[in-house]
C-alpha cells in the first residue's frame, strides 16, 4: 500500500503520472493523478454523456470527461492509502487511560449503489492502553476509509477495526451520522433524513461508558 501523502489530496503514483501545479495563498498546490487511467475513465465518461444524449464536443463539455475522471480519482483516493500505517506514524507510549474523543470529524464519501455522496460527521473516541496516537491521525484514518466507495454501516466499522488493531486499547467507540443524497436527490426524496451508525469494543460495550461518550458526543452537537 502506498504512504499516507502529507502534502498532496491524493494517492502518490508512478514517475509517469502528472502534476499539475497552481499557486494558491503562497503556497503551491500540486494535484497527481494517474494519467493513463484519467484517459481510459475519461473515454468511459464521454460515452456516458453520449448515452445521455449529450454532445460531448460542446463547449461546456469538451473537458468534462477529463475533470470527472480527476475528480473520481480523487474521491477514491483512499484506494492508495494505508489505515493502520497513518495511526502507526503517531504513536507514543503514554500511560493515560481515559476516553480520549475526536468529534465532529467531516467525512465525505461515495455510496457503492448508486456512486452518489453521502456526508456528514464522525465522532471517534478511545480509551488508551499504553499507547496513544497523535490526535489529527484519526481524522486521517476516517478520511482514509471514507474516500472508498462505501456503505455508512461497513465504514463505521472499518475505523473502528483499524484503531483496535493497530492501537490495542481498552475500547474504541465509532459513530457516524450522515445524509445520502441516493435519498435526497432521488428514490425516497427524503431532504432531512440522517442515517446514524455506531460501533464499539471493549470498554464502550460497558452502558455506563458508552452512555458517557454519547453525552459528550451530544453535548458537542448542542453547543
């Protein structure tokens, strides 16, 4: 599997990938795509708008099959990366052995049925045991798993596994709450449905400290 890219939205590739730079805020942006797979997805979307009765030689076409190839790159990205060597980039011995919480975590993903988004939060709490790690490689992780075409309820748990394995702690406690616009846009139309998913281990499978997280969890949301 391919490291976590610190400075760049997606996956690294091969030398014959490439980069495209802008300046942005004084700082250059660089974007990698795959460019033999842009090209061969770039085909496959123009026969799409084709299907759709589209002329795809207009002009606000002509360059859509490129972009959705890029952008569909991107949004999987998290094909490229590798859950438990990010949390194993971070962690430190620490004898600490109280709930430790990430809330409000943005998580941005693409449902496997109908290849739409769905998006909302993730809250992510552990109880240390001997080891922490550091707190941005949690939202790493959820990022990690969320740019995959996914169901809510198998990415849940993927963070879940991931932090249990890799960190060995006392509990890990994962809920995600989000809205997929499959339901929004199109089937049921439903525009203020929330679909909550949640998993846990060890020490959260106690009521008393999963009730605990899910106060504070609730609390945040209040605020």
């Amino acid at each position: 599997m391919a490291s976590y890219p610190e400075k760049s939205g997606a996956p690294m590739n091969s030398p014959g990938d490439m980069a495209q730079e802008n300046e942005m805020n004084g700082y250059a942006k660089i974007d990698r795509y795959n460019a033999a797979a842009v090209e061969r997805m770039a085909r496959q979307y123009r026969a799409v708008l084709e299907e759709l009765g589209e002329d795809p030689q207009r002009e606000g076409l002509v360059k859509t099959p490129e972009r959705a190839a890029k952008a569909m790159q991107f949004l999987t990205h998290g094909y490229g990366l590798d859950p438990a060597q990010i949390l194993k980039s971070a962690m430190f011995r620490e004898e600490y052995q109280q709930m430790v919480i990430v809330r409000d975590i943005e998580v941005y993903s693409l449902c496997e049925h109908h290849l739409l988004p769905f998006f909302g939060k993730a809250h992510v709490a552990y109880i240390p045991n001997g080891t922490i790690v550091g707190l941005s490689k949690i939202p790493r992780v959820v990022d990690a798993y969320a740019r995959r075409l996914q169901v809510q309820e198998r990415l849940t748990v993927d963070v879940r596994n991931c932090i249990e394995e890799t960190l060995k702690p006392l509990g890990v406690a994962v809920v995600i709450e989000a809205q997929h616009m499959c339901m929004v846009m199109r089937g049921i139309q439903k525009q203020h449905s929330i679909a909550t998913t949640s998993a846990f281990t060890g020490e959260f499978n106690s009521e008393k400290t999963r009730a605990e997280f899910m106060r504070l969890i609730s609390r945040g949301s209040q605020a």
